[in-house]
C-alpha cells in the first residue's frame, strides 16, 4: 500500500493540511512533509504508534 498517497487522499476527502494531520498524529510537520517529498512510506508500526490510525488510513 502506497501509504503517503493514501494520507494525501484521506487528508484531501476531510479538507485537512499537514499542519493539522501532524498534530492529531502527533508527528512533525517537517516528518511527514519530508517523507512525502523523498517519495518514501510511513511504516505501519509509525502509523500505529503515532496515532495515525485514528485517521483510518487502513483500506476500507
């Protein structure tokens, strides 16, 4: 799964930006940007530790 995409349309679906993603996710700003902009992934122990998963980034 292509987990930076899949943030990206989640935040684009609930009208959020990276400032407002890294905060309920409780990572940096400049985290998540960087690992977008390099074209890496989120791991899903990151996912899951940061509390990403509450943005239900799992597949439906």
């Amino acid at each position: 799964m292509d987990t930076i995409k899949r943030v990206q349309d989640l935040m684009q679906v609930r009208d959020m930006n990276l400032c407002v993603l890294a905060k309920k996710c409780g990572i940096s700003h400049s985290t998540i940007q960087t690992t977008a902009r390099r074209g890496g992934q989120f791991s899903v122990e990151t996912i899951e530790r940061s509390g990403c998963a509450a943005i239900s980034i799992q597949d439906p």
